[in-house]
C-alpha cells in the first residue's frame, strides 16, 4: 500500500511537470565592463525574458579585461550555452574567443562592439562613427567654427573608441579654425578622465582649452573635475535617470551627449529569432539622436514616464511569478488529493471484496455443516481417545468417528433446547461429565460447551440465510435466551451483527 501512495504522488509530480515543461534556451551575456551603461542593458536584457519565459539568462562582466572575458566567453561555451551575445572588450584579443563558439555551432550576437572576424550570426548596436561626426559637427557649430578642442578617446583597440574617433576626426577636418589640441588615451572611466586631463594640463600650462569631447560621458565629467567649469563639454551615451548623460545636459554640466540605446529587450528579441529560427536581420543598426539643452528636459520627462512604467511592469510580473507560484502549488495539491482519493477507494473496495470473500467462504463452510471441528493428533500430555476408552473400561475397537457422529446427533436433536446442559449430553451419552469433557477435547480440541454454541450459530447462520425470521425469531430457535447475548456471540464468531447477513 505504501509503495502505491508513493507511486501516486510521483504521477501527480510527472504530470504537473510536463504540464509546466517548455523549451528552455540558455542564452551568455559576456559583458565587457560593468558600468551604468551595462546595467541598464542588463536589466533590459532581464526585462526581455519576461516576455520570452522560455529564455534564460547567464551574466559574465569582464571589467575591461581582455584575459577574463576570454575565459568567460569559453566557460559559457562549456557550461552548455545556446546562443551566446557578446560585447567584445577590444578588436584583436577578444575574436578568438568568438570564433571558436561560433565554430561549436553556437550562434553569436556581437552587440554594440564589433570584432575582426565576419564569424558572427548577428550584429546590433549603433553607428559610433556617425555619432563621433555629428558630435564633432555639433562643437563646431558650439564654438562658432573658431577655437580650441580636447579629446579623451575610449578604450585602445576597442571599436567604439576607434570609429567615434574617426568620426569627430572627420568632422573637424571640415573646419580649419578649430584646433584639436591632442587625442588623449582613455579607457571609458571617469577616473582615468580626470588623471589624463591632469597629467595634459600639468604638461601644457600655457593651453587655453575651450572644449572637451570625451568618447563617453564618464570620460567628459572626469575631465571637468580637472579642469573646472570655464570649459564645455560634450561626450556620447545620453543615458536616462539619476546621474546620465541627459540630466547632466540639463544641468548644463555637459553641453551635450549622443544617446547610445542600450535595448536589451530587442537584443533579447533577436536572440529568440535566432534560436527559433525565425527571419531576422543580420545587421541591426539602432536609432540614436543628439541632446542638447533644447532636448533633454523633454527626454527626461519621456524617460520619467517609461521607467514608472517598466517599474509597474516589474511589478505585475513579480506578482504574476507569484500567482503563477501558488497556482502550480495548487495544482501538485490537486493532483495529490486525486492521488489519496485514489488510494483511499482502492483501500476500500479491496477490503470491501475482501469481505464478500470471507462472507462467502462462512456461508459456503455453514451451509454445509453445523460444525467447525478437526480431528487433532494427541500430543504427549494428551489422552488418546484409546486411553479415554480404556478408562471406561472398554475395548478401543469403535473408531473416532462413530463416537464423534453420535456426539452430532445428540447435539442436532436438542439444538433448540435453552436448558440443554453438558450434564444431559453426557446422560445422552451414557457418560460422566468428565469423561465427556476428556473425550470431546481430546478429539475435537474443543470443549462441548464450545461445539453446542459453534453448532448453535451456524444453524443460526442457515436460518438468516435460508428464512425470513427476525434475529430475536432466529435466537430462540436456535437455543439462544436472550438475544442480545446471541448478538454478541455471532459477531464474535463471525464479525458482523446477524442482520448483516442477508445484505
């Protein structure tokens, strides 16, 4: 029985399992750096999946080492991945890497950052050369095609830093009067902004500086910590919220920035196309725009709007996972008590066949006979029935069954008789009491008392089983004085009231 309750609960369990059962895709983030910038594409990236349930995300943040990221992009590969989208720390180092996932028949999204190798299914970001020459032609518009400009680039070798390079670089060209006073080494961080600009300074005292072009915003704030507020200064990422680019423009701390979209959700979009093998685009350039004063209270006020709303978004799918929770609970409970029920009606209707069983093997054995005896062997202690006969004074010569058949009958003919005692059978049979009582136990390994009541309820028995008569009717005709000692005797005998015997 309790193997079958157990297996029962591991039904319910299996069947609540391949009703929840989807296809589930293990996508790698192999993130670069870990900025600002990142975590908002993370949480996109997290936001995504709630509308892909089927997609599961695995994060790894390189912090700008080439080493690390390799190792991490081949640890995803090894962990059994499938589909892997990759933001490459810089051109050369981290190609390899990619190369050898792709070859493993992983599919790779390069995301924002480009690699040397054409060993990628997708690419996605947005266009950084066109973001450094719109910057550039936005300074030279700022100053009035006339004066003089610092740049800090991105980090060497990494695409975004070469081609907004290039792209500010392009743009200058086109006006003569401005002045780039040199290109600086930088490497995406506020920090390393602000000691190259220190270090410039303290080697070019004389330089007047009427513009600085960080390759991102983190760069441009770090250079105005060393150089202070006479100078303006522009960088690309236009970030929403709480210290981006877009609230610093409107602080007039940066005169402008470039929006860099981070869109996770459409990364995660692409990926899901990919892994399903839908149609997409293998070239995915993403919309950004300039911000400048004009622009960034209204951007703010946009960005406001949608973070409440991603944030209610959030929320009601906190809330759904909670539901959804308590619903799969509900439903192992269901299918637990279908499972007890179950069990409890098989419990029952064996027990109840067990006792049609027994009910048919009694009827079966007392209406065949009025009695429940066995011959049993002597033991050492016991008398044989020769030692009883030979007590008597008698010869051993009649056999057991002669004895016993007369014992029947006399039995049989005084059944109905309520004042029929051990002394008037042992008169009946020409006997003492004792010599009775030794002679019946020793044969039978009963009492004559036992076998006169044993004979009584199985005539009962037949009576219920063969007549109409009321159990009290039933009682008296068997011998019985008071019925309710009857009762008692015949469930004792048979585990049930005699009522039961007609059902």
């Amino acid at each position: 029985m309790k193997k079958l309750f157990l297996s029962l609960i591991c039904f319910a369990l299996f069947m609540m399992s391949c009703s929840e059962r989807q296809t589930k895709y293990r996508v790698g983030i192999s993130q670069c750096s870990e900025d600002i910038w990142r975590d908002k594409q993370n949480y996109e990236l997290q936001m995504g999946t709630y509308f892909h349930n089927n997609v599961e995300l695995k994060f790894a943040a390189a912090h700008d080492n080439d080493e690390r990221q390799v190792q991490q992009i081949d640890s995803l590969v090894n962990e059994g991945i499938d589909l892997l989208i990759v933001a490459p720390n810089q051109v050369q180092t981290i190609s390899p890497a990619i190369d050898r996932a792709y070859d493993k028949g992983i599919p790779v999204i390069v995301s924002e950052r480009k690699t040397n190798s054409r060993k990628y299914t997708a690419f996605i970001g947005a266009d950084n050369y066109e973001m450094g020459r719109v910057m550039g032609e936005y300074i030279v518009s700022c100053l009035h095609g006339r004066g003089s400009v610092l740049e800090i680039k991105g980090l060497e070798g990494s695409s975004p830093a070469i081609e907004r390079h290039n792209g500010f670089i392009d743009a200058l060209k086109k006006a003569p009067q401005i002045k780039l006073l040199a290109s600086l080494q930088g490497d995406w961080t506020e920090k390393t902004g602000y000691e190259t600009t220190r270090q410039w300074m303290a080697n070019h005292p004389n330089e007047h500086v009427d513009l600085v072009f960080g390759a991102n915003d983190r760069t441009a704030m770090g250079a105005r910590k060393a150089l202070g507020n006479k100078v303006l200064y522009c960088g690309i990422d236009g970030l929403q919220g709480q210290g981006g680019g877009i609230q610093l423009v409107r602080d007039s701390l940066l005169e402008a920035s470039y929006i860099y979209p981070t869109h996770g959700d459409q990364l995660i979009d692409l990926a899901v196309k990919i892994l399903e093998g839908q149609p997409y685009e293998k070239e995915t350039m993403m919309m950004s725009a300039l911000v400048t004063h004009d622009n960034a209270k209204v951007l703010l006020m946009q960005n406001e709007e949608l973070m409440r709303q991603t944030h209610r978004l959030d929320q009601i799918h906190q809330k759904a996972d909670s539901y959804l929770q308590e619903l799969n609970t509900q439903h192992v409970i269901n299918w637990l008590a279908i499972g007890v029920i179950v069990l409890l009606l098989l419990v029952i209707v064996l027990s109840y066949l067990q006792h049609l069983r027994k009910v048919a093997i009694q009827r079966e054995r007392v209406t065949n006979t009025l009695w429940n005896m066995e011959p049993i062997a002597p033991v050492a202690e016991q008398q044989t029935p020769a030692d009883v006969v030979k007590e008597q004074g008698t010869d051993a010569g009649p056999v057991e069954g002669s004895f016993i058949s007369h014992f029947r009958e006399v039995v049989e003919t005084r059944l109905e008789d309520s004042d029929l005692s051990v002394d008037d059978l042992a008169s009946a049979m020409s006997l003492s009491r004792v010599q009775l009582y030794r002679k019946v136990k020793a044969m039978t390994g009963a009492s004559p008392v036992e076998l006169l009541r044993t004979a009584r309820l199985n005539r009962a028995y037949q009576i219920l089983l063969t007549t109409d008569k009321s159990v009290s009717e039933v009682a008296y005709a068997v011998g019985f004085t008071a019925p309710s000692y009857f009762t008692k005797c015949f469930k004792e005998a048979y585990g049930m009231v005699p009522g039961d015997v007609r059902k």
